[in-house]
C-alpha cells in the first residue's frame, strides 16, 4: 500500500513547479548524504560518477528504470546541506529536466522538498506517480522498510495528478 501523494503545482512566472515533500526524522547532513553521495543515492536512485561542483556535468545511472540507463546532469547549484539544483541533458546535448531538493531542519526532523521546474504541465499524469515513488525509494532506502513497487504508483495516481492541471 502507497502513501497518498504529497505532489501540488505551483504556477511561478516561468512555469508551473511540481513540487513533492518528505519528512526524516533525521538531521539536514545525512539527508543531504542520501540525496548526493553516489553509493546512497544508488540504494533509491542510482549511482553516479564525475566530478561534484556547479557546472560539473555529471553522469548518473537510473537504476530503477527498465535497462538501467545513463543519464547526464548539470549541477546548477549545490549548497550543502540545504540546496541542489541539476538540469538534465538529453541525448542531443540540449536542456531537459530541471530538478530542485531543498532540505529544511526543523528540530530533530528534516523536510525535504523535490521541485520539478516544469515547462508546461503536460505529462504531469506520468511524471507526478514516478517522483512519488522515487521519493518512497528514498523513505525505504533509509528506513530498511521494503522497497515500494512502481506498479502501486502508476496508473493509480495518474488521475490525481491530472486533476491538478489548471
């Protein structure tokens, strides 16, 4: 059984955010931890390789994806242990996904907030399910709970995410 979804958009002046939330029970830097270094992210992510840094292009294997394929991102920001901003690159070079984690203490807690920069709220039936479970991935990756299955996300939350289009 699936949490509900946390998913909501937000329109901002250069498109809506699909903006999805965590709370750990744990402090900001092994928050931080799970979300960049390479052998933690690869327990609910993937792995990834290069050279860590604003600017850096690095590669990143999505290994919960069919084929487990290689990706690369730019990081536009990182500012531990609170901010990372990467921007995906597509196979032609060109811009894709631009993605935000933003981690906020509050007391022995952390908050974690994925931001998907969106160009237009096309596909959000598709996207919104699959950051869900990531984020789940993340939850039973720290916890030791079982991992969740992608199947429980995806029809079932499409309609709710659909619903959130203006």
């Amino acid at each position: 059984m699936t949490n509900p979804p946390t998913g909501r958009l937000v329109p901002t002046p250069t498109g809506p955010d699909l903006i999805l939330t965590r709370e750990f029970k744990a402090g900001l830097d092994d928050v931080w931890a799970s979300v960049t270094e390479p052998e933690r992210s690869a327990r609910w992510y993937g792995r990834w390789t290069g050279e860590a840094g604003p600017g850096n292009i690095i590669k990143v294997q999505l290994a919960y994806e069919e084929g487990a394929p290689w990706t690369e991102m730019r990081i536009d920001a990182c500012e531990p242990p609170h901010r990372l901003a990467v921007t995906g690159i597509d196979d032609t070079g060109a811009a894709g996904w631009r993605l935000e984690v933003l981690l906020t203490a509050a007391g022995d807690r952390t908050e974690l907030r994925l931001i998907h920069h969106l160009d237009t709220t096309e596909g959000v039936g598709e996207v919104g399910p699959g950051w869900e479970y990531y984020l789940d991935m993340l939850v039973a990756a720290r916890d030791g709970s079982v991992q969740p299955v992608f199947d429980d996300y995806y029809p079932s939350m499409k309609n709710y995410f659909e619903a959130l289009r203006p």
